[in-house]
C-alpha cells in the first residue's frame, strides 16, 4: 500500500466498510489524517503505529468555520467507545 503524506476520508455513514481503517494505514509517518464530518461518524478502529496528526476538515475554509459539522469517529457496535 502506498503511503500518502495527506489523507482525506469521508467515510461517515459507512459503518464496517474499512474505509477508516485503511486510511491510517495509508498515512506516511508524519503525514495527515484529515476526516471529513458531513456524512457522520467515522465507524471503526484506529490502530496507530506511526507519528501522525489527526484532523478534521471544518477548518479549512473560515468563510465556512460554522456550518461544517465537527468530525466524529465513533467505536463499531459493542467494542469499548
């Protein structure tokens, strides 16, 4: 799998699908994780073996500040939140 030094997921709503799980894994060390929040939470686990920042995309444009929802990850059913 190719490392990529930002990675951009919009993977709300998809709950099981990997995408979150996938995106972590293609982050370079050092890279970005950027998790859009308009679709919902993120469903999935986060196993993080490398230095990395984690964000979501509300803040990107300011004009846009206050109506992008905030980015969520949230635990897959019946595992530890």
């Amino acid at each position: 799998m190719a490392s990529e030094q930002v990675v951009l997921i919009d993977c709300g709503g998809n709950p099981g699908s990997g995408g979150l799980e996938n995106a972590v894994a293609r982050v370079a060390p050092g890279g970005t994780l950027i998790i859009r929040g308009r679709a919902g939470a993120c469903v999935g686990w986060l196993n993080i073996d490398k230095p990395m920042t984690i964000m979501g995309d509300a803040g990107f444009d300011r004009r846009d500040w206050d109506r992008s929802p905030s980015a969520t990850i949230q635990a897959p059913t019946a595992c530890p939140a």
